[in-house]
C-alpha cells in the first residue's frame, strides 16, 4: 500500500517535470494556466538545482539532474522503508 502511493506519487513528479521541460521549448505555452501550475509545482523542486548548475549554452542541464537525484531519493526511501519492514 504505502509502496504503490509512493510509486505512484514519484511517476507522477518525474512526468510533470518532462512536461515542464517541454513546455520550455514552446514560450507561449509556459504563459497558459497549465504551464503556471507546473511551474508553482516544479519550479522550486529544480530551482535547487539550478543555483549549482548553470545552462551550458542555451541548454539547461539542471532538470536531468534533478530527474536523476528524484530517482536516487526514491531508492533511499524504497531501502528504507525495506530495512524498517514496512514493504
């Protein structure tokens, strides 16, 4: 139970995060009321990253970055929840 709600939670953050990195592509789209939420939901999740990782070019390396640290985050709650018991 607790397993599949944090499964779920975490597809759910990695999906918003790629739209928000395609919305970026599309200027007008980060304007609308869809690319506003993500952005309140997203935006201070990968502004951490963004203070230590400056844009290569026009090429914002940070949200890989953070996808990848999401995912490390994920396994170390999964590792822990394992070594409590409660999965």
């Amino acid at each position: 139970m607790i397993l599949s709600i944090l499964n779920w939670a975490f597809e759910i953050y990695y999906i918003l995060i790629i739209i928000y990195v395609f919305l970026s592509w599309v200027p007008n789209l980060q304007g609308s009321p869809v690319g506003i939420l993500l952005q309140r939901i997203v935006e201070p999740y990968l502004s951490v990253f963004r203070r230590f990782i400056p844009p290569i070019g026009m090429i914002d390396i940070s949200p890989i970055v953070a996808l990848f640290a999401l995912h490390f985050v994920q396994m170390g709650i999964y590792a822990i929840l394992g070594w409590v018991g409660l999965i």
